[in-house]
C-alpha cells in the first residue's frame, strides 16, 4: 500500500499547478482517524454511550434550550497524541457534547453568524485521578449507541480555502493565484480528496486538519470570535483563521445514529495556546453539511 503523505503529495501534483502543489505539500500534517475498534483491539475512546462525570460537574446546559446531547469521549492516556502536532493532554478525558436541533420546537441551530448559539456545544475536559460514575442523560435526551473507537495515524492535507494554504501562496505567479482563486478549479481536487477518505468510513478525527463540507471550518470559528458578521475576504478574518486549528471532528455514522443534517460533521476547534494551557472553556464549535 502507497503511503498516506505519498498517496497526498501525488493527489495534489495531478491536480494543482506545480508551485501551488509544492506549498501544499509541505503543509501536510499527522491526524488520528477514529474508526470502530475490532474485538479484542485496545480503544482510544468512544462514540455515544454514556459519559462518567465526576459528581460536581453538571450536565452541560444550553440556557433557554435544554442539555446537551452526549457525542463522544478520548482517553488522552491511550491516544497515540505523541504523533500528533498539537499538545493533546497524556492523561485525562475529553468530552464531547452537541444540542442537536431535533431536541428543540423552533429547531435552533448553531450558526457561526450567531456567536451566542456556541453554548449548543461544549467540550469537557476530566482530568485524570477524579473520581467519576456514568452519568444518566437529563430526561428528554436519548444516548446513542456505545461504539468503542481505536486510532490510526494518517495524513492530512488543507483544503482548499484553508487559511494557511491561502497565506502559503504568498509569491506564487499571477497564473497560478487565478488558478486557485477560481472555485470550479476546485471540483476535481476535492473530489479526489473525498474518494481517498471513502477508504476510510467516517471521518472521526482527532488532530490534523478537518475534512470541511462548506468550506474552511476554521474561518468558521474566526467568524464567531470577531463577531460573526465580517466579510470573508477580511484579511482581519483570515488571520484569526489561522490561529485555530482542528481538536476533534465526530462524522455523521449511521451504526452510532447519528446523523448531522443532511450527513453533516461537527467540529471542534481550539488554539494552541489555549489548548497548551488547557483552556477547554475557549474551544469554538461548528458543523456543516451537504
């Protein structure tokens, strides 16, 4: 089997110009794919189920709307994160928790033009040696089904309005910035992306870079710190994109019952330096879907 990086590097030399390929290239970064673990393999963590709190730590609220749905959990102590590029905890656990709109009448839905809906979403962060107990899901909400998850390392590439793919053509041609500032040049290179993630099922992922649907998840969350209504082509924008990077994406996975949208992903993202002082309050959330 043709390596991850190689397999990517050769994708990107069929489909981009020389210049833009070699740029591309030297911005692939490690990730972890999260699949179903086979009987008897060790597990990183697990989708649905039912998340262990410790007694202290309520059931993540969003005001006015009800609890959250519990979506997935990392075992920082077994994940393979030394192979990763972003300082993942070695210990302790990470919750995941999403209000998925069917909870609610009017069908409320988290939009990054409306900062104020991030309390729909929420990552938990358990720190090793607390003492925790499986806790119930407040009334109203239905867990999904357990399905324990093991890690493979793979490699991932930006897409192609990612932020720091966007800054790395800096001083390419005017023929190649045409080239890459035209959307339908994109078709075929995203389409190549997709059948190389096929392979691979659902795209849980930990680390690396996300596998968007609607464009850069990471200008996403920049909309929601500077308050969700700057134009896109903002350089103030831009450069608040490419503080973020991708914590864990959960794919819509029909053995899990989920299913976001219309097969949607949700995304949570943290900035290093939050995510080195373990500032989980501060990740951002988005979703999108087809």
């Amino acid at each position: 089997m043709v390596a991850p990086d190689v397999r990517l590097a050769t994708l990107a030399r069929r489909h981009l110009p020389a210049a833009v390929a070699d740029r591309w290239i030297a911005l692939i970064r490690p990730g972890l794919h999260l699949r179903p673990a086979e009987t008897g393999e060790p597990h990183v963590g697990r989708l649905g189920g039912l998340p262990a709190l410790p007694e202290d730590v309520r059931w993540p609220l969003w005001e006015g709307h009800g609890p959250l749905s519990f979506v997935a959990s990392i075992d920082c102590r077994h994940l393979p994160s030394d192979a990763l590029d972003i300082a993942l905890p070695t210990e302790g656990t990470l919750l995941f928790f999403y209000r998925h709109p069917r909870w609610d009448d009017d069908g409320t839905v988290i939009e990054s033009s409306a900062p104020e809906t991030q309390a729909g979403a929420c990552v938990v962060y358990v720190p090793a040696g607390m003492q925790t107990a499986e806790r119930e899901p407040p009334e109203g909400i239905d867990p999904y089904p357990p399905i324990r998850l093991a890690a493979d390392l793979i490699a991932t590439g930006p897409d192609w309005e990612h932020p720091a793919l966007r800054a790395a053509l800096n001083g390419v041609s005017d023929e190649d910035r045409a080239f890459m500032d035209d959307p339908m040049n994109s078709d075929p290179f995203r389409m190549a992306m997709g059948e190389l993630n096929l392979e691979l099922g659902p795209q849980h992922r930990v680390g690396g870079y996300a596998d968007p649907i609607q464009g850069s998840v990471e200008v996403d969350v920049a909309q929601v710190q500077l308050g969700g209504r700057v134009a896109y082509d903002d350089p103030a924008l831009q450069k608040e994109a490419q503080r973020w990077t991708l914590l864990a994406q959960i794919d819509s996975d029909d053995n899990a019952r989920m299913v976001w949208g219309d097969r949607g992903a949700l995304y949570w993202l943290v900035r290093r330096d939050d995510l080195a002082a373990d500032r989980w309050q501060a990740a951002s959330f988005t979703w999108q879907c087809y």
